[in-house]
C-alpha cells in the first residue's frame, strides 16, 4: 500500500522510520519514502511505475517500482508526482509474524 504522506499531527508521527501498530488483528510498519521518478510505460494497456526511494533502507535495496495508479477519496484514478512524499506500508497478519527475543549480552566481551 502506497499513500500520500500528510502533514504529521504529533511528534510520535514526525519520527522517521518505523511506526508499529496492530490494527484488526495485523501487523504493519510505515516507512517514509519519496517519489525519485514516475517511468513511462513502454505499453499503452500498462501503467506507468513511480520508483520510491524509501528513507533508512539498506542502500542496495531502497528503491521499489509500484504501478502509478491510485484512487482519491472520490474513487477518481490520480497518479504520483515526481519529487512526492509517500508513506510505504507493509501489512501482515499476526499468524504470519513472530515475536523478536531480546538480544543475548551474555556472550558479548566486556571490553577491558
């Protein structure tokens, strides 16, 4: 899910990165993101790709390409801007994730 990014309301919102929430019964993680190019489609029938860098991935791996079609409020298909502010989600059922175990200190060495 690709959307518009909206002014932030509160300071938890202004934080880059990661936002957890459990909504009916999912997981999700809201990344910023923005649009670094719209691509042509080479097909009429197809639509054109927005390529989305998204802010503190992995260099080699920061940049997705969706199809440049979305519907406003109104059910009217828009598409992307160049240079425009998304919020990337991803969504997962709770049977899909796992909880993370605290990191073990225990084998680290104390430094001397």
């Amino acid at each position: 899910m690709v959307e518009a990014r909206k002014t932030p309301n509160s300071e938890s919102e202004q934080k880059q990165g990661e936002q957890q929430k459990a909504v009916d019964g999912k997981t999700s993680v809201t990344l910023a993101g923005t649009v670094e190019k719209v691509i042509p489609s080479i097909h009429p029938s197809e639509p054109d790709k927005a390529q989305i860098a998204i802010e503190g991935a992995e260099e080699l791996y920061r940049e997705i390409r969706v199809p440049n079609t979305l519907q406003n409020g109104s059910g009217k298909e828009v598409a992307l801007k160049q240079g425009a502010d998304v919020d990337v989600t991803i969504e997962a059922d709770a049977n899909a994730t796992t909880e993370k175990s605290p990191p073990d200190t225990s084998q680290r060495k104390k430094a001397p």
